[in-house]
C-alpha cells in the first residue's frame, strides 16, 4: 500500500514544539510536502532561523516518516520566514532584515552594550547573518567592546554608510563617527542622526540586527520603536534591588509601542572563583524570583560576573556556555512571540476583577484582596521583600477604575484609591485563585 499525505501527517504529529506546546502538523509547520512513490520529501517552516530545536526536528521527521511502510527516502528540509516587515522609511537598509531585536536596560552601568555585543558575536559565529548598531549617540561603547579606534566610515554610490565587518559580524556605531569627540547635541539633532544610523546603514541580508539601546527610556528609545518595527526586547539588570526597580519602566515603554519583551537577562548574577571554583552570589540572590513575581516576566539567563569568559574585546572567535544557552533562550522567545500574543479577556466591577484566557480558563478575584496582593515598591520592601502595605488601609469598597493588559504576562490596575503602579503578573493570579479554592 502507497504511503498517504495522511500516514506521514500522523507521523509529524507526533513531534512537539517545546515553546507551543503543541505538534508541529497544527501549528503548520510542514510546507512543501510531496509524495513521489516511496521518495518523500517536505519543508518543516520554523518562526526563526537559529532555533535551538530545528535540527531535533528534522532528525525526527525523517526517523517517523521514514518508519512507515513503502517509505524509501525522506528528505525534510528546515526553513524559516523571510523578512516581510513593514517598511517606515522609504530605501530602508532594514528592508532585507528578517528580526530585529532591541537589547535595553532601565539604569546604566548593568553591561547592557557587553550582553548585546556577545548575543550578537554568539549567533555570527554559528554561521548566521548578524548585525549589531549601537545607538548611543553620547556614549556608544561599540568602538570600545571591539577595539575598533582607528575605523573610517565608507559610503556607497546611493549615500548609504557601509557597516564595519567584524569577523563575520557587521556592525556599526556613532562612535566610528564621533572618535573621542563628545557628542553635543539637542533632542532633534538626536533623533536625526538616530533615524540616519536606524535606515542609511547598508545592511544587505540580515538574519539577525540587534539593537544596542542606551540606558533607560528617553527620546532615543522613544525614536527607534516609533521608527522601527521591532520584533522584540531583551531587558539586562543586576541582581542588584536599584537594577531591578527600573526593570518595569522598561517594560512599560515597550509594551505601549506594542514590543514584545522577549525576557530578562541578569548579568553579573554569580562570580567563580578560580581557587576553589565555588559559585559566589556577588549582588545576592532572588532577583528572578522577585521580577517574576512582580513583574509576569521570567529571567532567561544569567550570566556571571567573569568579563575574561567571553572577552574583554569581541573582534576574536568567543565561545561562552553561558552566553551561549542566553542566546538559544532569546531565540526561542523570539519565535514564540513571532506568532502574536495572545491576550486574555479582562472584566472587571464593583466586586471582582476577572481574566479569561482562550482556552476558557478563568480567574475571578475579589477587589480588595488583589489590591492587597500588589508587588510594587510602594507596597513591597524592595531589599527586603517584605510588605510595607497596611492592609487594613484598605477600603472595604476599593473597585478598579480600569485594567490595562501589560503584553501578554500582566494586568496593570488604576484603583480608586488612587495607587497604580503595581503589576499583577497572570501567573500571580492564577496562584492567588489556587489558594483561595483550597
């Protein structure tokens, strides 16, 4: 018997996506699929070039398909989406850009430009087309992170500035620009050269661009996610409880702008001693715990404090396990969120505030017990964790006034008492729903 389309969509079924959670047949993965006697051969259309899992998926498609009766050869190849982002400004050099990533941090001095430089290092040396731009127009680190001093800038034929090629690596900054020079400029003198650096850059064919943003949430910021069609953010923080407090400001910004925060990245979370290689946690422990459970938004790696682990300088070959699982992370949050978020239904009244996912599951609490629950750093310690809020301040009668999605992780609440500053992450409410049916 002739194997069917049928028999081998049975089979590819059988293969799970660890982020969907469902089979790769529904999620409509399998294109291409031809059926040539007992030749058999189909395209699995992955959400993103370097996903950690497409060479599982491949070896599995051909061991299932090529366990089925009449079956004589199965070829399957991976594929991804090619870019198809709207373009802003016309002759774009972002036109041929199939994801680009912002890589940004509520406060300075928390190795954002470090952690964006060896992101960027880690997918080129894997054979990917990469691009990295730093966007710091008053103080771009990029020169510095790959000893690059004495670069002059080339333009081609059209005005567009050509990207300095770094072992593979493209990669550009206003510093190749500026020198040692400061930069002494007004907001729109600013926002002029970001937009210049953002679409005069002659990138080619990216698989990758990662954005190095400046610290915090300013004019620059503003500029590029109002330019750029950003397909997500990495946010980089300490352990540190002064790090973390501004990790929500940078959430906030990007989920007005519609940018999905792919995670958080804690730098400089533990150090290893060479003597007697104990993990040491340098600025404490917790930090992930805490922005979960503040925040809705999970830490996707963590990094140590060991700057000679992944180079001082980026412009040799880099390799860091640390660094490396950090990117397979970034990778696959960038494909989950590739197919949209899902945001659930939000009621709320005088008595409840109630959530409904797609699925129908529903979560239904009361108001004053959830105004209770608040995480923020007016109702919670935030060195200590301990709640500072007296809950028997509490009206009686406190309501939301409205509820505001935040991505697809959180609500954030304007009570009637005036307080709204606080997150309340899903997985929270869910948790505060378990307890109360016990």
């Amino acid at each position: 018997m002739a194997v069917t389309e049928k028999d081998i969509l049975s089979r590819l079924s059988q293969i799970i996506d660890p982020d969907f959670q469902k089979d790769i047949v529904s999620l409509g993965f399998i294109k291409n699929l031809s059926i040539d006697g007992g030749n058999i051969s189909f395209d699995i259309n992955i959400t993103t070039p370097a996903c950690p899992v497409k060479d599982h998926f491949r070896s599995e498609a051909e061991r299932l398909v090529g366990s089925l009766p009449g079956v004589q050869k199965v070829s399957a190849k991976v594929t991804a989406p090619s870019a198809g982002r709207q373009q802003k400004v016309e002759k774009s050099g972002l036109v041929s850009v199939d994801s680009i990533i912002a890589v940004a941090s509520g406060k300075g001095g928390v190795g954002k430009s470090t952690v964006a430089a060896a992101l960027a290092k880690e997918l080129s040396q894997r054979g990917y087309k990469v691009g990295l731009l730093d966007t710091d127009i008053f103080g771009p680190s990029l020169p510095t992170l790959f000893d690059l001093h004495k670069e002059e800038l080339q333009g081609t034929a059209d005005n567009m500035i050509v990207p300095i090629e770094v072992d593979g690596l493209k990669v550009m900054s206003f510093g190749f620009w500026l020198g040692d020079s400061p930069a002494i400029m007004r907001g729109p003198m600013v926002s002029n050269y970001i937009q210049q650096f953002l679409h005069q850059v002659a990138w080619g064919e990216l698989d990758y661009l990662f954005l190095d943003l400046p610290p915090g949430t300013g004019d620059i910021q503003l500029t590029i996610t109002q330019s750029v069609q950003l397909d997500g953010a990495v946010i980089v923080t300490t352990p540190q409880a002064l790090s973390l407090a501004d990790v929500g400001k940078g959430i906030l910004m990007f989920d007005r702008v519609n940018v999905p925060v792919l995670g958080v990245i804690e730098n400089m979370a533990y150090f290893i001693c060479d003597q007697c290689e104990k993990r040491h946690l340098v600025f404490g422990e917790g930090a992930g715990r805490s922005l979960s459970r503040r925040f809705g938004i999970d830490v996707i790696a963590q990094l140590p404090l060991a700057p000679h682990d992944y180079g001082i300088t980026f412009n040799h070959h880099v390799e860091n396990k640390a660094v490396a699982d950090a990117v397979d992370q970034v990778v696959m949050a960038l494909g989950k969120y590739s197919r949209g978020t899902e945001r659930p239904e939000i009621s709320f009244d005088s008595a409840n505030v109630t959530v409904t996912w797609k699925d129908g599951h529903t979560v239904s609490l009361p108001n004053r017990e959830l105004r209770a629950s608040c995480q923020c750093a007016t109702c919670v310690n935030e060195f200590t964790g301990e709640q500072v809020l007296d809950v028997n301040t509490i009206d009686a009668a406190i309501q939301a006034k409205s509820v505001q999605p935040i991505g697809n992780y959180a609500i954030s609440i304007d009570w009637s008492d005036g307080h709204s500053t606080g997150f309340f992450p899903y997985t929270r409410l869910k948790e505060l729903a378990a307890a109360r049916a016990l």
